[in-house]
C-alpha cells in the first residue's frame, strides 16, 4: 500500500509503542493510537509546516468528534493552558460533549 502522505520512515509510528513495550513488564497502560491520528499528523504538517505531537493531534481530534471514546480522564496540563487560557473545564460535561458529537458524526456517515 503506497503512503500517501509520505511519512518519514525514521518517524514511524509503531516504533515508539514497540520500544516501550519491548521494555516494560506491563502493556495494560499502553495507548497506542488509531492510525487516523498519523495520516491526519502528516496531512497538517505537509499543509502547514507544524508538526504537532501525536498526542496533540489524538486528543484535538477526540474533541471534535472524530474518534470514538476515548479511556481520557483529563486533558493533559499543556492543552488546558494553551489551548483552554489554564481553564479546567469540567470533564463530565465534556465528555458528554465530545460522545454527542461523535454520535451525529457517525450517523451522518450512515446516512450517506
């Protein structure tokens, strides 16, 4: 299968999770995400020149609706202040947020 957005080989995305997974005792807390999150990395940093973090990607990408639940029980520090001005937002109420979104997202596709 041709990679379309050519991501450099030396940023493959698997290496990382096969890394820590070669060294840890324990692959229960390892997240490794969907690969959604790689094209779309690689499409935004081929269109605008960033290169955010997958973990960047994944959870804005989560908070529009575009992945199913996620186990998330906080947006990471950095987010909540770069993003959200350092406001906490209420997670519960966020969560149901992104689950709506998500449901009109998926209905939507099955309508078409």
């Amino acid at each position: 299968m041709k990679n379309v957005y050519n991501v450099p080989q030396h940023r493959n995305f698997y290496s990382n999770y096969y890394a820590r997974a070669r060294n840890s005792n324990n692959l229960q807390g390892l997240h490794v995400p969907l690969s959604d999150v790689y094209y779309v990395k690689a499409k935004i940093s081929e269109d605008t020149g960033v290169d955010y973090s997958a973990e960047h990607v994944e959870i804005s990408m989560w908070l529009e609706g575009l992945l199913p639940v996620m186990e998330v029980k906080a947006l990471p520090d950095w987010y909540v202040d770069e993003f959200l001005g350092g406001v906490e937002p209420d997670f519960a109420v966020l969560q149901q947020e992104v689950k709506a979104k998500y449901r009109v997202r998926m209905e939507a596709l099955k309508s078409r």
